[in-house]
C-alpha cells in the first residue's frame, strides 16, 4: 500500500506539524501530541514550527551531510524503526526532498525511496515494537554510499513529558567535534565542539579524562567550543594534552573524539653533516636531523647563501639530506641545514666539501649503493621519500619495484633527483616493501637494497552499534567493528563514561552484552575505537520497557555463611503479584576488583532460599534475586553482601636461601598470592635439620614476617629447610625439603652469595636475574648457575661471564616447582650460594580461551544398594583427545540448607559406591568431570532413596484371642521407631508338643495388615505364637511367646468365654525351651527320617492307587495332590527347625524370616500341619 501525502501542504513543507524545530540535523517530532492528519496539538509548537519552504531545511541538512560525508564516506542515522504515524512520514517525505534538492540522489533512486516509504507504511501498521533499523540504501559510483532512515521510532511507554514516547533521528549528536591542533606557547586557540539534540544541552570538556576547570584564561564559549586565551606551556601548567568534548542531555551523554593539543618545540640537532673530501666527478652527501613538532621544513645553505631545493646536479630531500652530483671545483666550500618551524628556526653546525682532482683514467668498477632507501612508517596523507644514491663507473641506471611484483602507483609516485622515490599523499596500498636497484648500463651488474614502507591509517567503523529497545532483565548486544594500523584498541562508554566487565556487563572485541537489564541501563551508550593515529566513537540508545504487571522485587534477602565455599541465601516472595511468580534467579558476583564474572542460577517459584557453592575461601560475594513472571521480570532486590570462612592454604610460599656467614643460612619468603592464601596467614612454621640428622627442629613466626636468619649452624653441612603457612583455621600444606649448603670456615674471603631474582616469562621459561654485592671484595671469574625440577635430578652447572646478570632457561615444564641454585666463583674457590624456589604457570592457549569447559557426564543411574548405600553409575562425556579424566561427585538429601553436610568425593571411574548415608533418605546426586585444569558443569540432579533399616525390634502388644471353638485371632502393633519400615510380618504357631519337635505352621501378611486367624486348633492343646517383623533390607527378631490354650469341648463350659492372653500375660519357661546339642541333632535326625518317609509312601500310594477300594482311592488321591506343598512344607519346616533350634538357646528368642517360597496364605491360615510322620490331612468341613 502506498503512503499517503499528508494534508500539510505542498511538496517540501514539514509533516511534523506540531514538532520545535531546532538547529541544522535536528528533528521536531519528539514528544509530540498528535492529532487527525493536519491538526496541531501544541500552540507552542504551532507557533515555532518552520514555515513551508524546503530552502532552510536543505541548507541544514548539506551543513550536516557534507562535513559527515567527507569524514567517513557516509551518511548515517541513528534511529530504529517501529510504528509511525502520517505525520512522521511525512517528515521522512521531506528530508527525502531535501536530498533530491540537493542533488544527492538521481530521479530513478528518489521514486525508489517514496517506493520504500509506501512499503514501510504497512510494517508500521503491524505495530513493531523494537524491530531493526530500516534504512533506504543507494549507491552512487562505486566508492560512495549514502545511507539513511526512513522510519521515526515510536515506543509506547510513558515517558515523564511525552504520553505518546515518540522521537525522530537522534536525542543527541555532535556536527562539530575537536581536532588535533599544534599552537604556540601564549598563543590563543579554540577547540571546536557543537551538539544537537533536545535541549537543554550543557556541555563539558575533559582534558586527559579529569573535567577541564574554567578560569579567566579558560572557558566554555555558549556555543559549547573551549577558548584558551593564552596557551600555557610550563610542565606543571601545561595546557598540552588530549580534550574531549562531553555533551549531556535528559537522553543521557555522548563524548566526543579526542583531539591532541601539543606546543609548537622543537630540538637540537641529531644529526649534523660531516666535511668530506671527493674526487672531482664524484658524489657528495650531507646529511642533518632534526625532530619537532609540528615537523621542520628543512633547507641548506651554501657558503650562507640558500640553495635551491632541486636543480640538475642538487637535490635537497625533505628528509634533511643534501645530494650533489658530478662534484666540481666550484661546488668546494662550506655547508650547513637550517631547520624551521612555525615558531623556531635552528642551524647546524657548518661542513666543509673538499673536491680533488680526478684520475686521467677512471678505472671500471660495479654499482654500489652508499645511501640506500631506509625502513619508513608514515601516516596517511603524508609524503615520504626513499633515498637511493649509488656510485660506479659507468655511471649506474637506479630503477624502483615492489618485492611482491605490484605495480607502483604512477599518479602518486615520482623520482626526483638522480634516483630517489617520493610518495606523496600515502595511502593504504602505497604500504611494501621498495626495491632500489643499481645497474650497470648495458650489462647485467646490479646492486640492490631494500626498504620497507608501513602506512598508519587512524580507526574508521565497519559495523556500527544499532539503537534497541529491551524489556526489563532482557539481553542487549550491541556490535561494533573498526579497522586501522595499528589495531585499534575497542572500548565502550555509557553516557561518556567508560565500562568495564563486571557481573552483568560483559565486553569483547566487538561486541558489548548487557544481561539482565534493569531501568538504569536506559542510556547513549558508544562504542570507541583509538590507535596511535586517533580516535573515532559511534553511538546507539539502549530503551528498556517496563511492564506495569510486573511483580515487586523479593524482599528481605539475607545470606548466611555456611562454610569456605558456600552460601545459604534466603529471601521471601515479593509482596506485589508474587502468585503470578513463575521463577527466580540468584545472581551473584564477587564484590572486590574489576572484571568480576556474574553467575546467574534459575530456581523455581516452590523455593525461597538456595545454598550456592563452589564459592573461593575468604572472599566477599554480593547477591541479588529477580522474581519472573510470564510479561516480565522484577526489579532486582537490595543486594547482600556475605563473606565466606577462611580455609587452610593451597600453597606454601616459595622460600630463598642464602648465607652470609659460614654459619648461618638467611631465608626469605614472599606472601602467597590472595587466590592460594584463602584467608590472612597468621603465622609461619619453619622447620629445619640437617641433612644426616632426622632431628627436625621447628619455629613459629608472626604472619607478618617474611625473613628468618638461622644462626648456629655448622660450616661446610647441608642443610633442609621447609616452610609452611597457617590461617586461623589451620596449617596448609608445607613445602618440599629444600637443601642449602653452608660454607666451609676457611672461606671468609670467599665470593658472596649474589642477590638472586625468579620471574616466569611463559609457562615454559624462566628469567634468572641477580645483582652482586657491591661490598664483595672477591674478585669474580664468573657465575655457576644449577636448576631441577622438583623430585628430578639437578641440572648444571651452567658457566656464565662475570658481566652477566641475566640468564633465561627455558624448556621447562609448565606448573611445576623448580629450585635455582647461583654461585660467584674465583680462583680460589666457589663463593656463597643463593638458593630459590618458584612455579612455572599454566600455559594459556588459543584452545584454553575459546574452548568452553568439556560437557558433564552423561546418563546418571542411581541404585539403593543398601540402608546406608547408594551405586551410581554414569557415562563419560566423548572427547576428541585421550587424557587423565576425574569426577567429583556431589551428594547431599533433598532440601538440605546446611552446606557444610553436602559429601563431595573423588573418583577415576565412571561408578562409585556412596557409603554412610541415612536410611530410607531421599538423596539427590550430580557429577561434575575434571580433564586438566577445567571443569564440566554438574549433570543433571539424580534423586534416589536409600533402603530402610531391617527392623531393629519385633512387633509390639502382641494378642491371641480365641474366637471360635477351632480359631483363633492373634494381633500386634507395628515395631517401635518412626523410621521402622516393614514390609511382611511372620507368624509361627504350633502347640506345645508340637513346637518342641519343629512341628510349626507358618503364617505371612504384609506389612500393613496386623492381624491374623489362627485355624484349625486342636481342643485341648496350648499353642504358642511369635510374630517377627520383616522388610526388603532384612529380618528383625522374634516377638516373646504368646500362649493360647484352647479348652476341651465341654457342653457346660460352652458359655464360657476362653482366656485371652498376650505377650504380656505369657509366663514362658526359658528352661522349657531349652535344647542342648544333643536334642538339635535328633530334631535334625527325626526331620530327615521324615522326609525319607514321605517320598516312600508318596511311592506306595502311586502304586496302588487303582487296587485300593473306593474310600481309600480317594484319601489317596487327595493325598497325592497336598503331596507338592508337603514337600515344599518339610522344606519350610527343616528351615525353620534350625533357625528354632539356635531360637531356643537365646533368652530372647529370634526366629529370620522363612524363604520367599514358604507358605503364603492370604485367606488366613493353612490346613496343613507337619509332623515327624509326615503331613496331616484333616477334614476341611466346618461344624455349623
């Protein structure tokens, strides 16, 4: 769909009817009110806004295309695209011609643009909320491209003064910015600075970063320039250095690019020429050099006479070099340069060119070069020439290439003189290296000499930061590229203040990531790029949206310190929408230094505290929480800041040794670096012995000290040394012994021990520096140097000159201990010896700083293996190299806040058996893989519940009541403890006699049933029953016995209620019960027996079974078919016969559980009965 032309007025007038207008490259739709097509809202607007003629706005816009143009070859706006209204494109219409007024595009691309503009009507209409910048592109002849926005942005939020949030091009941005600038001292000058934006603007100058102060002799000019009246150049008052311009707005700041003031100087005379003598004929060369600022226009002078810069025999350089060819006698006389400047004029020193006759003859000889082309670095625009002045005879042919074959540029090149190249106007691909070649004429003899010319070009962007918008805790990116020579150095500003890496703020080579936005990351945001040739910056506007539905941030965050390396954080919900809370996330940093990584942990809305671990000892951290919603994110919560405890030492301190005497050894220490000491050392241990003695003697020093002389000791004995720090928590790890030897008594005069020094150059090499004792009266023959990796045999000596302080040794092994031993010898004797310890680094490779950390363990399976063990099993991650892999396996139960409980363990395997865990515990587990110095994440938490105990106790209040004639009802209470869990309860009864010959029937119910029937009791017996307790894990003991007796059928006692009696009631006769080891073996006889019984008759019966008559055919039958679970039965009951046997001979009888396939009856009971003659089958028909 097309756009329609506002009714505003003709072509050319301005669609943004009720905008201020304000100077050249602003735009008057901010914060306007807008109405029907044509209307005006704001009278003030009506009455400022610019009539209908496009002449003005087309001055404006040349005044600010074409300084842009020129500066980087192209046009750009900074604004973003989204929803626009009729009057905003109608603004857009009008720059559109204004640029066809100017010519800027031709008919073809201006049709093309109301082409665009009727398109992007529609992405208007869809509403667009922080879409990417729409621009218009054309290209006019193949280096120039003019790029520019067709859309004003407009976000619907409120802003404090516009309801509508609506804006057009850029807040803020410089026309003018300062530039280099070379005065002369008292001099005056003005640094330009002009910005436009919203206003009111007020701008600042900055003078190398620190806010420029106004006095009478500086001020800031209205139109925002800095005026200096008189130019200081005193060190202390010196007004040289770089300014910046700062330009703040209600939008926030924007900084300019630097410009560097210098004062005019100038210096003395580096070089000055030299008086020579040449034969008639011949070449002369005089040379001077000067250095100044700005660089000095150099002449010479013949005789005090000025000579001219070329003729045909002369060639004076703009490098200071005067060349004369064909010497004759007219040209003897003196010469000198005179340097000047636009403040400063110099002369050198006067030479004197002597000229003496020439041989008749000239003898042949080859081209030589005696003052070839030097190595030159320029910067673009500049003018460099390379000398080439060559001699031979015949008169040599200088001719000039490119070592790689290219063809050198013929519109910016020439030869002046007899063979010098001159490069004006350098540029880029004017940068290789030039060959001057002198050759005989007509023959092959040549001579050659190289130059290498480097050209510096100053920063210019090849990917720009674009404007965004962003909800509340969002990621913002914003991208940046520049390319110069040298490399530009990239750096980012936020409102005219530099950033730095720190917790959510990260930034790369060319990229700058702003996680977790909050309202305050609303700002102008530029990106920098500076070298040595200058400096160039580009802006972009951060909007962050908020969501009026958001919920409060959590309140009442407080941490809790629960070891050296973790953290309870606790917090509640927020008090505003917090049902509508879907997540949180912990955000902690640490609180000291620069550059801090900020770690992010998302939890879900069921939890209002987290432990957070792996934290460094001794170390401040600060934490916040942000609550989440489906629309948005919380503000962040008051940050907490909480400290962890000290630990022990990683390291010890790598100590030296060295004696001044023969008896005695001085030892010297340096405190160890912050991220091994893990707390403040209060105190050293040093121990020391001889080296034949095991005798170890030990001294405790404050942890302040970091020397200790050891006196007494013996001459010419070698010594051990170790040391060890402590924190308030405890002694870490000591030091290898390190051995030193004192010197022999005879050797007072013996050279004395230098001062050694140890620095690590890379993780491969060492820096072995030393100083001599000025006081040494010894005359030295030099240095034996001795080195060894710790545990490894010594390397040495290695021989070194008596001028040599410095040694490197290289080859080494990274993260290793090395011990470096230094002596001065003479010709006498070897003197006193240093001795010292230090740590190669880690290398830091490509790999290391791109790699991310290798991924955790895969498929982690957890397995109860006991009550207080659990088998986990897991797979290692694939890796595309072979190396030393560990695991750390982190265990801890489900919604533990005490991190000090949490088991960590250490393994080289792919499974591990966790032992010493609770019973019937849910446990949560995780992984984490080591391979060399870097560490996986945790997998993913796996979640398993230990077994229970075996019940400890048997059941409780056990019962037996008899309910009918024949049956009776036995209860019990579970076993005692809350954590007793049971899974199956066994009964065993039989009568008296029966019990005591294993005679016993046995009875199962699951755990949660607690009671059972008792059916098919003999009249007149008395039985006895147990219950023991069970579960998957085990069998506990046996309840004490429970009699019931069961009363002869009596008519006259049949309204006699029988007596109950229970566990409590039992009067039970240890002694009864007792069987010593003689009824044991008969029981075991008897059982056998009747097995053997048992399998005979099942025979006899199978026999005989057609013969027999027709009742006892059926008994028969029906006894082969109880024959299986008889068997099963004489099994169950030989089992039970010995587990009863050794129940007998404890007070406390403790019957284990019978095997799995004993007698299950669900019903409750069994009809069948076991005794020494074999099963018993009794009538199943019950009495009515």
């Amino acid at each position: 769909m097309a756009a329609k032309t506002p009714s505003t007025g003709p072509a050319g007038t301005d669609g943004c009817r009720d905008a201020k207008h304000g100077p050249a490259g602003t735009d008057g739709c901010r914060g306007a009110k807008h109405g029907p097509a044509g209307t005006d809202v704001h009278e003030e607007a009506e009455k400022a806004r610019v009539p209908a003629n496009p002449t003005p706005q087309s001055q404006n816009t040349a005044a600010l295309l074409g300084p842009r143009r020129r500066r980087h070859g192209a046009v750009r706006w900074g604004a973003t695209a989204g929803p626009c209204n009729q009057h905003e494109l109608a603004g857009v219409q009008q720059l559109s011609a204004n640029l066809w007024a100017l010519k800027k595009f031709d008919q073809a691309s201006f049709a093309k643009a109301l082409a665009v503009l009727g398109v992007l009507s529609n992405v208007a209409q869809r509403h667009v909320r922080g879409s990417a910048p729409l621009y218009l592109s054309v290209r006019k002849g193949p280096r120039r491209l003019f790029t520019l926005i067709t859309l004003c942005h407009a976000v619907r939020t409120r802003h404090r003064d516009s309801p509508s949030g609506v804006w057009c091009f850029s807040e803020l941005f410089f026309i003018r910015e300062p530039q280099d600038v070379t005065v002369t001292r008292k001099d005056p000058v003005f640094l330009d600075c002009q910005a436009h934006g919203e206003v009111p603007i007020k701008v600042t100058w900055l003078k190398n970063g620190a806010k420029v102060s106004e006095n009478k002799r500086i001020q800031v000019l209205s139109n925002g320039s800095l005026y200096i009246s008189e130019v200081e150049g005193r060190r202390a008052q010196s007004d040289e250095g770089f300014y910046q311009c700062l330009a703040v707005n209600r939008y926030g700041a924007i900084l300019s690019q630097k410009a560097h003031l210098t004062l005019s100087a100038i210096s003395a005379f580096e070089i000055q020429p030299i008086s020579t003598e040449v034969q008639e004929g011949g070449v002369a060369r005089f040379a001077c050099k000067i250095s100044s600022n700005p660089p000095a226009v150099v002449t010479w002078e013949f005789n005090r006479t000025t000579l001219p810069l070329m003729t045909d025999r002369m060639a004076a350089l703009p490098t200071g070099v005067l060349q004369i060819y064909d010497v004759g006698p007219g040209d003897m006389g003196s010469y000198r340069c005179v340097a000047t400047t636009m403040a400063h004029r110099r002369r050198s020193a006067e030479a004197t060119l002597t000229v003496t006759p020439a041989a008749q003859s000239k003898p042949f000889h080859t081209p030589t070069i005696i003052a070839g082309p030097q190595n030159v670095t320029a910067s673009l625009h500049q003018t460099v020439v390379l000398e080439c002045m060559a001699t031979g005879n015949p008169k040599p042919i200088i001719s000039w290439s490119r070592l790689d074959h290219k063809s050198i540029d013929v519109f910016n090149t020439r030869v002046i003189g007899s063979g010098n190249l001159l490069v004006s106007d350098v540029r880029l691909p004017h940068a290789g290296v030039y060959v001057c070649r002198a050759t005989t004429p007509g023959t092959r003899n040549f001579t050659v000499a190289l130059a290498t010319l480097t050209v510096l070009a100053p920063p210019s962007f090849i990917e720009w930061p674009e404007s965004l918008t962003r909800p509340r805790a969002g990621t913002a990116r914003f991208m940046c590229q520049a390319e110069g020579i040298p490399a530009p150095k990239m750096s980012w500003l936020k409102n005219g203040r530099k950033m730095h890496s720190n917790g959510r703020i990260k930034m790369y080579s060319s990229k700058l990531v702003i996680n977790q936005i909050i309202p305050e990351d609303d700002a102008i945001y530029q990106c920098m790029a500076e070298n040595t040739q200058g400096s160039v910056l580009s802006r972009a506007r951060l909007t962050v949206v908020m969501s009026e539905d958001r919920p409060s941030a959590p309140c009442n965050v407080h941490a809790e310190t629960v070891s050296s390396s973790a953290i309870l954080l606790a917090w509640e919900r927020p008090l505003y929408n917090s049902d509508k809370v879907i997540a949180y996330s912990v955000h902690y940093m640490k609180a000291e230094g620069l550059n801090n990584e900020e770690y992010q942990v998302v939890l879900g809305n069921d939890t209002t505290h987290y432990v957070i671990d792996d934290l460094e000892p001794a170390s401040n951290y600060t934490f916040y929480i942000v609550a989440y919603m489906p629309l948005g994110a919380s503000q962040m919560s008051d940050h907490v800041t909480q400290s962890t405890l000290e630990d022990v030492p990683l390291r010890p301190p790598e100590i030296s040794l060295t004696s001044q005497s023969p008896t005695d050894i001085l030892i010297s220490w340096l405190p160890i670096p912050a991220k091994y000491r893990r707390g403040r050392v209060v105190l050293y241990r040093l121990s020391f012995r001889l080296s034949t003695d095991s005798t170890v003697q030990v001294l405790e020093l404050p942890g302040t000290s970091h020397e200790h002389l050891l006196q007494g000791l013996r001459p010419d004995s070698v010594y051990l040394v170790r040391i060890t720090a402590a924190t308030r928590v405890g002694l870490g790890e000591s030091s290898v012994w390190t051995s030193h030897k004192t010197p022999k008594a005879t050797s007072t005069k013996a050279p004395r021990s230098p001062e050694l020094h140890l620095e690590p150059l890379n993780c491969t090499t060492l820096s072995v520096r030393w100083q001599r004792d000025a006081e040494d009266p010894a005359a030295i023959q030099g240095y034996k140097l001795f080195y060894k990796e710790e545990g490894q045999q010594e390397h040495g000596p290695i021989v070194l000159a008596p001028s040599e302080l410095l040694h490197t040794l290289s080859g080494l092994d990274p993260r290793r201990k090395y011990h470096v031993r230094l002596l001065a010898y003479s010709n006498v004797e070897d003197g006193y010896q240093a001795d010292q310890t230090v740590s190669t680094p880690g290398c830091v490779s490509v790999r290391d700083r791109v790699v991310p950390p290798p991924p955790p363990p895969r498929h982690l399976y957890a397995k109860a293996n006991s009550s207080s063990s659990v088998f986990l099993h897991w797979r290692r991650p694939a890796f595309t190299a072979a190396q030393t892999i560990n695991y750390t396996i982190r265990c801890n139960p489900v919604g533990l806040q005490n991190a000090s409980l949490v088991l960590y363990l250490q393994t080289s395997e792919t499974h591990m058996l966790v032992q010493g865990l609770e019973p019937n515990t849910r446990y949560e587990f995780a992984v984490r893989l080591h391979a060399g110095q870097l560490s996986s994440p945790w997998s993913p938490v796996v979640h398993h519940t230990t077994l229970p105990e075996a019940p400890a106790g048997p059941p409780v209040g056990v019962k037996v009541t008899l309910i009918e004639d024949d049956t009776a009802l036995v209860s019990w209470k579970p076993p005692d403890g809350p954590e007793t869990v049971v899974t199956r309860y066994t009964i065993l009864y039989a009568s008296r006699k029966a019990w005591v010959a294993g005679e016993w029937q046995v009875l199962h119910r699951g755990g949660a049933i607690t009671m059972a029937l008792l059916e098919n009791l003999v009249a007149g017996d008395v039985y006895i029953v147990k219950i023991s307790a069970s579960n998957e894990v085990g069998e506990g003991p046996f309840s004490n016995s429970v009699e019931l007796a069961v009363l002869p059928k009596d008519p006259s006692a049949s309204n006699q209620r029988p007596k109950r009696l229970d566990s409590a009631d039992a009067k039970v006769s240890s002694g009864y019960y007792h069987l010593d080891q003689k009824s044991m073996t008969g029981i075991a006889v008897g059982v056998g027996i009747a097995l053997t019984c048992i399998l005979v008759c099942v025979l006899i019966l199978i026999c005989r079974s057609k013969a027999r008559k027709s009742s006892a055919s059926k008994a028969a039958q029906s006894g082969a078919q109880q024959l299986p679970h008889a068997g099963a039965a004489a099994a169950a009951g030989a089992q039970v016969g010995k587990r009863l046997g050794r129940a007998a001979e404890d007070p406390e009888p403790s019957v284990p559980a019978p095997a799995p396939l004993s007698f299950l009856d669900a019903k409750g009971g069994t009809d069948l009965i076991i005794n020494s003659y074999g099963p018993i089958i009794k009538n199943n028909s019950r009495k009515k």
